[in-house]
C-alpha cells in the first residue's frame, strides 16, 4: 500500500514539475541539415526548426504564434 501511494505522489510531481513550454514539442535531430558547429532540430509537433550550439534539443518551444 505504501508503494503504490509512492508511486501516485512521484506521477503527480513528475508532471507538476515538468517543462511546460516543452510539454508539447517533440525535438528531432536531423544530422544531415548540420552547419558547420551547429546541430539542426526540427519539432515534430509543431514543425518548428532550429539550429543549436549543443546536440542537445531546445529546451523551449518555438512554435510561432
């Protein structure tokens, strides 16, 4: 009983402290549009592209308004 009253508490943090501008954009990398030091993601969500210093996706949305 103790564990699954665990588990709910972890579920509900987990999406209370989740990204919320992020919550929606699903990042991709696409390794063949790099530019030079640059890394090329695009949304799948939204369809929004950008290119980025790190590998890393972006941690925001991009999706115009």
């Amino acid at each position: 009983m103790h564990i699954l009253i665990g588990l709910v508490i972890a579920l509900v943090l987990v999406a209370v402290l989740s990204n919320r501008k992020t919550r929606n954009c699903r990042w991709r990398a696409d390794r063949s549009r790099n530019v030079d030091d640059q890394h090329f993601h695009i949304c799948m969500s939204c369809g929004a592209t950008c290119l980025t210093q790190s590998p890393k996706s972006p941690q925001e949305c991009l999706k115009k308004p």
